[in-house]
C-alpha cells in the first residue's frame, strides 16, 4: 500500500499524505515513503515547487502511537523539506495535531482551509514537542506558542495565520494557493533555490545547534511512565488519571 500519492502538474509535484485511515499519522513507514519522495523531488529538474496535502479529513494527526518514526527519522523528514532547493507548500483542509504542525512548519508557505483546526496535543499525553520545535519556534509567535504548547488548546485557521504558522487562510484553500503558485511558476530555479537558502539558514542553524538535544528528549518522554500512561488513556478513550 501507497502512503504518499503523487501528482504533478505544470511543474508542481503534489505529495499527498495517504493514510486516511490512521488520520495520516506519522508513522514509521509513512514518514520512510515521505523522506523517499522528497529525494527524489530533489533529484528532479522539472519540478519547480512541491505541494505537501492530504486525503480525508486531518492533515496529520502527530505520530501514530502504535508504530511511531524514530525521532532521528522525524528530524531527517523535517530537514528534508527545509533544506530541498525548492519551495515546499503545505495545503491543508482539515486538521493539524502534534507532530503534524513539524510538518507544516517546516514548509515554506502555507494554505489552510478556514475549517482547519490546530493543537498541540503532547502534553496532553505525557511528553512534549520536543523535535517539531526545530522548524515550529523560528516561524510562530513565542508568547501564542507558549499558550498552546501548554495548554494543548484547540485553534482556528484565522488564529494558526496571526501567529505565523499558516501563510493565508480561506473559505476555498485552493483558492488561497492560486497566486501562490503561479507566483512560483513564474520564479525562475536559481531564484528560488538561493531565495529559499536565505529565508532557511537560521531554521537549519536551530537544526544544527539543537536536533540532537531534542532528539534525545523526545526519546525520554516517549519512554517514561507518564507518557505510557497518556498514550494509553488516548487510546482507550479516557481520561489520563493526571486530569483534575
């Protein structure tokens, strides 16, 4: 079974996470098919930009809890898009949960349907958003960051904009992509590989200076007490007995 659908049109690759059923969890596998696709995107003279999208309902509802990336292939996935020499374009129509907001960080630019909604949910099971922070804290508002790291509230597509995690939000995203992408049809290659350089360098800096800390952290949570606890409550369905 294919994770990750392909399709190109006037040199847009569109990638789309294809594992409606698990909400398009990150797991293990689809994060292997991701990173693959990227390489070859890379390898690929005629594709000018990639679009990052989705089938069903959810973007990408974080990690998949029963086969989980390993967190060095988390970051490798999350690098990939910030350092590929071509802008990467996230379309969202749905939502966005926990590791899922890595990836749409880690894109360039960012269109979400006005029905789209957002949380960071990792503290609501034991752990926090340890290795997504490297694309996630160089793009967002720090105090709003704050909030919904520790809150693990849910927010809108108008809320995700003011804070700098999404690029534009409307009724019709495609609509909102429209400009975006004849805009890049427009741009020539080099233009917009050394353009995507300049806007990147600090966010790989954070890469460079902080994956492996992050990478080790997510490691530990994932494996403490608290965090079997969290991931077991969500998937029974209750309440972990830390909720007051």
């Amino acid at each position: 079974m294919t994770l990750i659908g392909r399709t190109r049109a006037r040199g847009i690759e569109t990638l789309s996470l294809d594992s409606a059923d698990t909400r398009n969890a990150l797991s293990a596998a689809l994060v292997g098919e991701l990173a693959d696709a990227l390489t070859e995107c890379a390898k690929d003279g005629d594709v000018r930009a990639v679009v990052l999208t989705h089938s069903g309902n959810t973007f990408c509802a974080g990690a998949d809890l029963r086969d989980p990336p390993h967190p060095d292939a988390l970051v490798g996935v999350l690098r990939q898009i910030v350092e590929l020499r071509k802008p990467v374009v996230a379309r969202v129509a749905g939502h966005v949960r926990a590791g899922g907001l890595g990836l749409l960080a880690a894109c360039d630019i960012a269109a979400a349907s006005a029905a789209s909604s957002f949380a960071f949910t990792e503290v609501r099971i034991g752990v926090a958003p340890a290795v997504i922070s490297l694309p996630v804290i160089p793009r967002a508002d720090p105090r709003a960051l704050a909030r919904y790291y520790l809150t693990g509230e849910r927010f809108d597509a108008a809320e995700a904009a003011r804070i700098g995690l999404v690029t534009a939000a409307g009724d019709d995203v495609d609509a909102v992509l429209e400009p975006i992408l004849d805009g890049l049809r427009r741009s020539s290659p080099q233009g917009l590989a050394e353009t995507k350089q300049l806007l990147t360098a600090r966010v790989l800096e954070g890469f460079d200076r902080d994956a492996a800390d992050l990478t080790a952290l997510s490691a530990r949570l994932f494996s403490s007490a608290q965090a079997r606890e969290g991931m077991t409550a969500f998937l029974e369905r209750r309440d972990p007995s830390w909720v007051m």
